[in-house]
C-alpha cells in the first residue's frame, strides 16, 4: 500500500508567514550567555538566598 502523500525532509509547512520577522533579534543576548549555576542541596542548606550567602 502507497501513501498518498510523501513526507518531506523539513518540517517547515507553507502557511508560515515571516514576513514580518526581524533576523538576528536575540543574536546579541544569546552572544552574551547566561549565569545559571546548579547548588547542591547541602549548599542550599547552608546558603537559603542571596542575602545568606552576602552577609557569610
């Protein structure tokens, strides 16, 4: 049995519309990276907020 339509390589459909999209907008954030940092919970413990771990 055939299938009667053949899926193809991308997902991008026809109806999207970026006419109005705007190239590169976060280009310059996503450059600058981030400053997320994983505790463990023994830390955690110790150091509950910002304020503990200033005043430490």
């Amino acid at each position: 049995m055939k299938k009667s339509a053949e899926k193809s390589d991308s997902d991008m459909q026809t109806e999207y519309d970026f006419s109005r999209g705007v190239r590169g907008k976060y280009a310059r954030r996503y450059a600058q990276g981030t400053n997320v940092v994983v505790l463990d919970p023994d830390v955690v413990r110790v150091f509950p907020n910002a304020e503990a771990v200033n005043s430490s």
